[in-house]
C-alpha cells in the first residue's frame, strides 16, 4: 500500500482508486471497520517510469495489467501507488512510482532530470569522485563541495535538492545551472 499521508492506518487498505487524486479505502477507527474517500493534493497513482523502456518494466506492466486488481479497477495498467524509493537502473536512480519523470544522477556532478518537461538542473562545481550513499528516499553525495554534502530526494511531483554545510570552510553561496526546454525562461 502506498503512502496517504497517514489518512490510511496500518491495517488498512486500498478498497478502489477512483482517479490519480482519489481512492476508496477501509480502514479501522477505534476498532470499528468504516470505509472512506481519501482525496489528495498530490497524486496517489503515479507512472511506474523508473524502469521505463526495459524488458523488466515491459513485464511489470504485463503483470500489473493482469492483476485482478487492475481488472477492478484498484490501480490502471502501467501507474501505481506513488511509491518514491529509489531504483538503481544502472545509470541513474529514479522512484519507483512517481507523478512526474524523475532521474537522479549517480555522481555528484551530473543533472537531476525531468525527462517528460525537459528540464535539468545541477550544482556547478561539484566533485564526482566521492561515492553517493543511497539511504531510503534520499541520495546523499558526501563532499560534493568543500565540507559540503548534497542531499536529493524525490518528491510526489518532483525533486528537491539541499546541501548541508559541514564547516566554516563550506561555501556561503552555492550555484545551480539549468538546462531548460527550447524557449525556456527562468
């Protein structure tokens, strides 16, 4: 079961999605069993996109389609509970079920993506050569800039990128660049 933002409790679940926004859901309140509409400001369905275009992916839709669940109408064909842990598809990270495209790079100094807006954006100058640590939700680039972490983290309809400044030696401004589409203003 995806995240609700605690609107469905541990025990209970899913009973229909209505659209990307909306689900019917049971669940248990002061040991009674009551049924409910859950409706989000942020999607509750994403596109299972992480794996998009590979083999494993083309079998995970071909499963999902088949699931009677999809066939109930719990959860259309090729979209899922939003589900933002991360995948490591061998090139990039991306979530597993998102609302919008997004691909986390590997090293420190490559572009966070967002293949279906053609957007990019990156921190200048910083260092690839430190190992990123993949915990959870959240990719951490140790070092990235003097005494500096970067910190991305996938968000229901995005990403957001932090920085953690370890020292006085840690830089007091810090540079994004970004690619944008054709025609594209900030």
């Amino acid at each position: 079961m995806g995240w609700f933002g605690g609107a469905v409790a541990a025990g209970g679940r899913v009973l229909k999605y209505l659209d990307r926004f909306s689900a019917r859901v049971r669940t248990r309140v002061r040991g009674r069993s009551s049924v409910a509409i859950v409706e989000s400001l942020t999607p509750l369905l994403g596109e299972r996109e992480a794996m998009a275009g590979t083999a494993s992916a083309r079998r995970d839709a071909a499963r999902v389609a088949s699931e009677p669940a999809a066939a109930q109408g719990r959860a259309p064909a090729g979209s899922a509970p939003v589900d933002l842990s991360l995948l490591n598809t061998g090139s990039f990270l991306a979530p597993a079920s998102s609302a919008t495209q997004v691909r986390i790079p590997e090293r420190g100094d490559g572009a966070i993506t967002f293949p279906d807006q053609g957007l990019g954006v990156r921190v200048v100058g910083a260092d690839s050569s430190g190992a990123m640590v993949l915990s959870g939700e959240r990719v951490a680039y140790p070092s990235a800039l003097a005494d500096t972490d970067l910190l991305v983290t996938p968000q229901d309809v995005g990403a957001e990128l932090s920085w953690q400044a370890r020292s006085a030696r840690s830089p007091r401004d810090v540079v994004l660049a970004f690619d944008l589409p054709p025609g594209g203003k900030l």
